[in-house]
C-alpha cells in the first residue's frame, strides 16, 4: 500500500543532477545522474505534458483517455538555460526545470506571474509487492488557492482541505463521507490570484489527491504503479481549462437525440408488460411529459444478458414498437456479468472464443452477480469490444430498443472481498498487457466504449443513447452518465447539485442523478423539490429501487403531480435552449452547467457556492435544498438578472432573498438574453414547431446569443444541415436593437419567431424590420409580444 502520509519520506527517491538534455521537435528529454528522464512534450501553447520514468526507459505511450482528435500544436517555443533551470518558453507559459533536481516551476509569459511550482516534485517508492514504482507529486499550494473538479466526488465544490482516492466503486447509499465512489476522473483545477490553471493525472492505477489537508500549504498527487504522467493546462480561465482538457480527453463523438433531452422514467424494475403498459398510459393520461420507459434487470430471462423472459415479455419487438408509437423510447440494461450456462450462446461465444477475463494463472475470473455466477468479457481487448458490440443486432435493430444502460460496470462483485476484481486478473489493455490494477478504473469505461459502437452501429441512421455507472476520463466521448445508487434524503438532493456541477467542471456534462432517489422513498415534498432541480441537468431520469414505493410523478398527490408537471413542462420549452448549450459543448468543449466559480473566477464570492449555478449560459438556477421552505438566500453573480416568474430585476454581486414557496423554485435570467422556446410537448416529436417563441430580456448595452437547430436525429447536420442563430442584442434607454446572423443549410419547420419582450423600459412606437417601418399594431399579439418571420436581420423598436 501507499505510505498513509506524505511526510513519511523515508522509503522515497528523487531525482537527482541533471546530466544530459535533448530535442525532438515539440519533446524535451532531461535525463539526471541517477537514470530518471523527464520527457517534456509541448502539446500547445498552454498545454504541456509532464511524464517521468525512473528507470531511463518509458512504458508504451498509450492512453485510453487522450483521444485521437485532441488539438495539438503551438506557435512559439524557445529553450535557454541559465545556472539554474532550463527555461522554456511558449506564447502562454514559461516553463522552469531545475538542473539540481529536476523541480518545475510555471509562469504566465504575460506577466510572469508564478501559476504552478512543484514542492518535492517528482519522487518515488519502489513496491517490493508488486514491483514497479509508486509515483508521487507534489506542488506548493499558493496563497488562497481554491480547487475543483475530481469528477462525482459527493462533497462540496471546493476540495481545498480534503484528500480523496480514485478507484472505481459501487458504492450503495453512499454519503458525502463515502470515498471512492463510481468513477475515476485524475483533474483538477486550480485557481488562486485570479488565474486558473488544470492538472490531468493519466494514470490508471488506484490514485490520490491531497489538497493540502495533510499538509497546509502543499498539494500532492500519486498512484500506486505506473509513471507520473500529467498533463499541465493553463487558462487563465478556469472556462478555458475545463475546455482544454476536454478537448484533451474529447468532447462528445455527436450531439445525443433531442428525445434523450427529455424526461424519462425508471425504476428496478418495471415488469411485466402490463405494468411498463400502465405507466406509459398514465403519463399520457395525465399528460405529464416523458420520453424514454427503462427495463431493469427483471425483463431478462434469468438475468441473462441480451435475452427476454417471454413470459413477462411474451413478444418484445410488438410491446416496443407500441411503445414507440405512444412516444415512448425503450431503454433496456445490460451488465457485464456473463451467466456460466452452456445453453446460452452469449456465455457459449464468448468461451470458445478465450474473451473471458482470467486470473494470473490461468482460471477464469469468476464472481457472483445477479444472474448468479458469472463470467466476465475483457473489454480492454479490441477484439472483444467489436464482438460485445454486434450482440446489439436484435436488441437494437430487430427489436427496436433505442438505448442501453451499462450497469454493475465498475465492475460490481457481490462475492468477492474488495467487492471487484482481485488485482491478479488479466487484461489485454489493447496489447499493453497487464493486472486489473491497471485496467480496473477503465474497465466500465471500456464496457461503454464497446456498447456505444454497437449502439451506433444498430440504430444507424439514427444517433446512439447509451449511459454508463463506471467511468475513467474521456467516457464522456462515448455516453451519458449518472451519479449511481444514492438515497432519498435532503442531504442526497444537495449532493446530487454538487455532483453534477463537478462532473460538469470535469469534463463530463451528460450526467443527472436518480431522481427522488434511489434508495428509500422520497416525501412528496422532496420529490418535487428534485424534480425542479432535476429539469436543469442535462440527463433527467426519476429512478428508484423496486425494495421502495412508487416514484412517478403521479404516485404522491395531486398538488405534486401539477407541479411536476408543470416543470417538466418547462423542461420540454427550454430543449432548444438545453440543445443548444449541448451542441456548444460538443463543439468547443463547454459546460452545460456551470458552477458560479466557473461563471466568475474574478469573484471571491463564488468560490465556496455550492447551490447555485448557470444552466447554459443564461439561466441562473438556485434549488430548495430543504424541508418547508418557502424561499432562501442566494448569491447573485455579476450582471444583471430577471426572475423568471415575475421579471423582477436584481443586479448581481450580492446575496438575496428569494421567495420560492413549494410550487416555484430560484430561477433567474441574464439580462440582454435571448432565450428559445418551444410548445411543450408530451414527447419529442409530437408535433411540429409551427412558431419559435423568443424569451428577450432588456438590456442597458450589448449581449449575444446562440440558438442552435438541426433535425434533432440523424446525422446531416455534420454535412452542414444545421441552423445556428446568433443574435446581438443592444439596449439603449429608448431602444432595443436585435440583430440576427445565421448559417447553415437546415430549414426549420417553423416560418415566424414569436418575441416576448421582457423589461422593456419604454412603451413601443415604432418597429422597423430589415430597414422597413412595420405597422406594430398588426405584429404585436399582447402587451410587448412581437410576431415576426424568422428571417430578419435588423429589428430596431423605438421607444416613446
């Protein structure tokens, strides 16, 4: 095991004098006295890589988180030396390495500002156990310097004080002391004097992360095998790094289908027919939104993988296609775990074709899961990955299935001390043949990976929706994810905001939580409470434990199914604004949720929120977080904002009172946006967007926004079928000016934009359109609400 402290240096190595330096184009080798070469790869500007090897000689460089389509490049690099340190020098940062030790420190090239300086640095305990070192870091903590990111770390958003371990784990009813949980995600950012800068540990092995709570003043970072090997990433904004390390570890392979946006309903387990049947029905009855039915474990014949019981389902391809044409897309489970049975032929393939994971001599790897005992695919092996994927061919294009969730995939072990993989199991780890140590926080992550392409491959011309538990860095390429077995408490309720607002500043922004909670039964009060926080995450899922009572938003009472509805009704108006803030983070790595600290940096403030955050760019959301509330204070970031409910106006950089009884809840927008919305819908597609309604909110000066469309499946809008808007929007005290610009070849079904002009600080009399005075009195269908055709380039309104 690791020393339990960073203190204990006895046991460490260090490098020593460096010796011998080289060049290779963008790489720098510095090698020292005793064997210790540190390979410098300058990946961009802002971006350098730091990996280390002990022993003069570098593993195999292969990564299963950096993909293939990261940007790579720079545009200046210069390398001096003086008695000290090798100076390298790019356009963003100057980079020093010390001759005496090999420690770096980092500078911001504009002002030479100190952003990032190792401690120790590099060092290093031999592991007589298992061979192979243990790699540590460690860097000087700067003044006030606050941390974030970690993945779904169930704390609040700033890690300074705290210490955590990355190991992949299904963690039932985990709470905020529970460490490890789900995924496995080695980034941090750092943000101290205004300037953010990012930290991505590549390292699979079982990892930690200490933000100066065992030593004040010092942050460290190790893993129990393999080699340092981090990414450094500078911002100055911390939207920058987040966006940079995505665009590391890849941003989404295509926009998701606008239904998987929508609400969808689970539990474990909706069985039999007759009883998906009546949910699906009551949901239209009741006409409360919903787009997606989920299949538990109970839909398979002996929880057997990729099969049916007939007699629950006695004809699967009829019920989904009835489903689907009530609106409702089926999603099925699928696990890892392998029945051990010779009359099934997925056990029986998989067997004859040695895909099987095997202990270090030779047996199977075999451990308890539902369907008893199983065996388990390697899927770290490209050829099991491509036969896992064509198993899909039934349940995806024969049946109909439009999703899969990957479950159980950390991978869960009911029987097995550690409750996974012993470390003696082999991988095949695409050839770098090696122990679980090293394949066990990838292995869900590979499972994805494997489901996702054969999702793809299936529903083609249709785009893929699969969700995984488990993941490692760069998942997010793959799937959508939730944040696992949590509780229905309001402890839960605050720690799933958190979640997905870290997961969000990871990297990864396809996440929700289980709504209601998963396990135990929610209140009608907490349920309605999750639900409205639920609508701003971009994966919104009720999900709940068949061991507990119902949990669809009909099952409390009637004052809590109308407010449910009405705000999964306002889920299903925002999806254009929702897809658009998606198509923004698959294009340039954005988060679709954004802490206040990741909103404005420049603000101390924001630092240490953890309730509120801005979904998209525009929207300020601040959920209820307790019992019998009926409003709360929250922190109001800079600018100004309207209250969604009234238009009440509050200017930021200060906390408030809000009153939010139990049928609203904090919900405000940035003045000068232009938010999209469409007719609220039962499911996507029900029926065709004949007018686009444009949310505009008064602004004294200029401000931008997206709407971004396209057919909402399908794959044309990467030949260029797809419309995006931009509109600036310029406010004077006795005008509004609202300009559009918009590209792309996608003709929506809609001809005319209905404006609803919010804060309007004069009365309206004159409108001129694309330099054409119009007869307002004929456009405007109420009280600051404009009909006008999609096509305008200028709108200027006069005030009296």
């Amino acid at each position: 095991m690791i020393l339990n402290t960073e203190l204990e240096y006895k046991g460490n190595l260090f490098p020593s004098k460096i010796i011998a330096y080289k060049k290779d184009v963008d790489t720098l080798y510095f090698t020292s006295e005793n064997n210790v070469v540190l390979q410098l790869t300058i990946e961009r500007d802002s971006v350098l890589r730091f990996r280390y090897t002990t022993t003069s000689i570098f593993e195999n460089d292969f990564s299963y988180a950096i993909t293939k389509y990261a940007s790579k490049g720079f545009n200046h690099l210069e390398i001096e030396e003086d008695d000290k340190n090798y100076i390298i020098t790019t356009s963003k940062l100057i980079c020093h390495i010390s001759k005496l030790d090999m420690r770096t420190s980092i500078f911001d090239v504009k002002d030479k500002s100190l952003i990032c300086e190792d401690e120790l640095g590099f060092h290093w305990e031999e592991s007589y156990e298992y061979g192979g070192d243990i790699v540590k870091m460690s860097k000087v903590a700067q003044d006030g310097e606050s941390y974030f990111g970690l993945g779904d770390k169930p704390v609040q958003n700033n890690l300074k004080g705290k210490r955590f371990e990355n190991w992949v784990t299904d963690s039932y009813a985990f709470g905020r002391t529970t460490d490890p949980i789900y995924k496995t995600i080695p980034f941090y950012t750092g943000l101290h004097h205004k300037k953010a800068y990012g930290i991505f540990f590549d390292n699979t092995f079982r990892s930690f992360f200490d933000f100066c709570q065992e030593r004040r003043n010092i942050t460290s970072f190790w893993a129990q095998g393999g080699e340092m090997n981090y990414y450094f990433i500078y911002g100055p904004d911390m939207a920058d790094v987040v966006s940079n390390y995505t665009d590391l570890t890849g941003k989404p392979h295509e926009l998701p289908p606008l239904w998987a946006l929508g609400y969808h309903q689970c539990k474990w387990s909706y069985y039999p027919e007759a009883k998906v049947k009546e949910i699906t029905s009551t949901f239209r009855k009741l006409k409360i939104p919903c787009d997606a039915i989920y299949l538990d474990i109970d839909y398979m014949d002996g929880f057997r993988c990729f099969t049916w019981n007939k007699d629950y389902f006695p004809d699967p391809k009829r019920m989904v296609k009835e489903l689907a044409d009530d609106g409702f897309k089926t999603i099925a489970i699928i696990d890892p775990g392998i029945k051990i049975d010779n009359e099934y032929s997925v056990f029986k393939e998989g067997l004859a074709n040695d895909y099987f994971c095997k202990r270090a001599d030779g047996p199977y790897m075999k451990g308890k899961v539902w369907p008893g005992e199983c065996y388990f695919p390697d899927f770290t092996n490209p050829e099991v990955r491509e036969w896992w994927s064509n198993l899909f061919k039934e349940l995806i294009e024969d049946i109909g299935v439009k999703g899969v969730w990957n479950d159980m995939n950390e991978p869960a072990v009911m029987d097995v001390p550690g409750k996974t993989f012993p470390d003696d199991v082999r991988h095949n780890y695409d050839g770098n043949h090696c122990s679980h140590r090293k394949a066990h926080n990838v292995y869900g992550m590979q499972m994805a990976r494997a489901t996702y392409h054969g999702l793809k491959k299936f529903s083609y011309p249709k785009r893929p929706f699969a969700i995984t538990r488990a993941a490692y860095s760069g998942t997010q390429r793959y799937c959508s994810t939730w944040t696992g077995d949590n509780v229905a408490s309001w402890d839960h309720l605050s720690i799933a905001n958190a979640q997905a607002q870290r997961m969000c500043m990871s990297g990864f922004s396809f996440v929700g939580s289980d709504i209601g909670g998963f396990a135990e039964q929610p209140n009608g009060e907490l349920y309605t409470r999750w639900i409205q926080l639920g609508i701003f995450h971009p994966f919104c899922r009720t999900h709940s434990s068949g061991d507990h009572g119902d949990q669809e938003p009909y099952a409390f009472d009637n004052n809590v199914t109308n407010i449910v509805r009405k705000f999964i009704e306002l889920r299903y108006q925002l999806l254009p604004y929702l897809y658009t803030a998606f198509w923004r983070y698959a294009n340039e790595g954005i988060p679709i949720l954004k802490s206040l600290v990741l909103f404005d940096q420049e603000d101390p403030h924001t630092h240490y929120r953890n309730d509120e955050f801005i979904f998209g760019e525009k929207i300020l959301v601040c959920p209820i977080l307790e019992p019998n509330a009926r409003g709360r204070r929250m922190y109001f970031p800079k600018g100004d904002w309207y209250n969604h409910w009234n238009n009440e106006q509050v200017k930021g950089g200060k906390e408030n009172w809000v009153d939010a009884d139990i049928d609203s809840m904090p919900i405000f927008i940035k003045a000068g946006a232009v938010i999209p919305k469409y007719p609220v819908q039962q499911y996507v597609g029900e029926i065709e967007i004949k007018e686009l309604k444009l949310d505009v909110y008064f602004k004294l000066g200029k401000e931008k926004s997206q709407v971004y469309e396209d057919a909402h499946d399908g794959y044309d809008y990467k030949k260029g079928r797809f419309s995006l808007r931009n509109f600036t929007l310029v406010g004077k005290k006795d005008s509004l000016t609202i300009q559009q610009f918009k590209s792309g070849k996608f003709t929506t079904s809609y001809e005319t934009f209905e404006l609803n002009l919010h804060g309007l600080p004069f009365n309206i009399s004159k409108v001129v359109v694309d330099n054409e005075e119009i007869d307002f009195s004929k456009i405007i269908t109420n009280t600051n609400s404009l009909i006008i055709s999609k096509e305008f380039t200028d709108l200027y309104i006069l005030g009296e």
